[in-house]
C-alpha cells in the first residue's frame, strides 16, 4: 500500500471517528469534520455541475448557435448575489431558472403522479392491483373535507388513515434501514480496514481523556 492510500485510509477513519464523537457530546472535531464534509461535498457537487452544464452546451456551441451563450451570461449573473449595489442582477437568473423549473416539474408531476397514478389505479389485474386502488381511493376520502365525515364516510376515512400510516410507517422503515446500512458501512470500514482499525484505540483514549475532563470541571 502506498503513501497515499494509507494517508487517505487514516483520514477517512478520522473523519468517521470525528463525526461519530457527536454522539459523545458537541466539540471542536466533530465541527471539524462537519465543515470538511460540507465544503467538499459544495465543492464536488458545484464542479460536476458545472462539468454538466458544459457537457450539454458544447454542441450546440459547436453548431455555430450564438445565443446558446446567453446560457453562460444568466449563469454569470449570480455572481452579483456577492455584492450589495448589483445585487438586482441576481434575481435575474433565479426568476428563469425557477420559472423554467416550475414549469418542467408541473409538467412531469401531472404525467407521473397524477395521470399515471390514476391509469395504474383503474387497472387491476391482480390482489395487489385491488388493495393499491382501495388504499387511494379511501386515503383521498380522508382529506375530502366538503362534508362532515359520518357515516360510511366515516369508515372509508378511517381505512385512509390506516393506509397513510402504513405508507408513512414504510416510508420511516426504509429510511431508517437506510442510515443503518451506512452506520453498518462505516463501522466495517473501521474495523476491517488496514490501517484504520488503528485509530480506535486512540478514539477511545481520548474519549476518556475527554470524559475524565469534563468530571474534573464539574468538581472544581
């Protein structure tokens, strides 16, 4: 292993490390850590979009299109978000982008979650297929609120609500799996990862350095 694979192994390990001591209590590593993982992760995402956009614009920029460089002009135009006189500039490009946004998603969103949700509600063709449509139909009846829910109003409502709280109890199950997986993920990186495993014991005697501290300032 080289160099810069270890150098890259141990800072990894101690970044994990230094994010997991927030379980400890607040302190200046985890701040450390936090504010590297954020950055870089700003840093990345605003360089793969900016490989992107380019990706995309270079076409048509090879085509001969000249007002495909308006695109790079709008883009420019937030840079006035950074001072106070210019700072109109700025709404410039967030009112076409948010605009032209807005309308891309109202249209997608009416495609795929409302017709497509309605289509696949009227087809059934299995059990399955029957409990989706009942389980739509009754969690709509539990927001119609033009009349009072009595009644067989009443029962439909309640079945809503216990699909909703199956739908969200499934949707908080998934999540939570989720960041287990990624707790499991790091916890395997620290424990079979050559020379991170390392790092645990000096973790640990910090931590109780740490602890022991904190003891002595509360007696004192």
């Amino acid at each position: 292993m080289s160099v810069v694979d270890t150098l890259t192994i141990l800072s990894a390990g101690a970044m994990t490390i230094a994010l997991f001591s927030y379980l400890w209590r607040e302190n200046l590593a985890f701040r450390i850590a936090e504010h590297a993982f954020v950055g870089a992760a700003a840093g990345y995402g605003a360089l793969i979009l900016a490989e992107s956009a380019w990706r995309l614009l270079e076409p048509w920029l090879a085509k001969g299109l000249w007002y495909w460089y308006l695109t790079i002009i709008i883009g420019l135009a937030y840079l006035f978000f950074f001072t106070r006189e210019y700072f109109w500039v700025y709404r410039y490009p967030t009112a076409i982008v948010l605009g032209g946004e807005m309308g891309v998603f109202i249209g997608r969103a009416i495609k795929t979650q409302f017709l497509e949700q309605v289509r696949a509600t009227t087809i059934i063709t299995n059990i399955n297929d029957a409990i989706v449509a009942v389980g739509v139909i009754c969690a709509l009846f539990y927001f119609y609120a033009t009349m009072e829910h009595k009644g067989i109003l009443r029962g439909i409502s309640r079945v809503g609500i216990y699909f909703l709280m199956a739908a969200f109890g499934a949707s908080f199950g998934v999540t939570v799996m989720a960041r287990i997986s990624l707790l499991i993920g790091r916890l395997r990186f620290l424990y079979f990862t050559s020379p991170a495993y390392y790092l645990i014991p000096v973790a640990l005697v910090l931590l109780i350095v740490g602890i022991a501290r904190d003891y002595m300032k509360k007696r004192s």
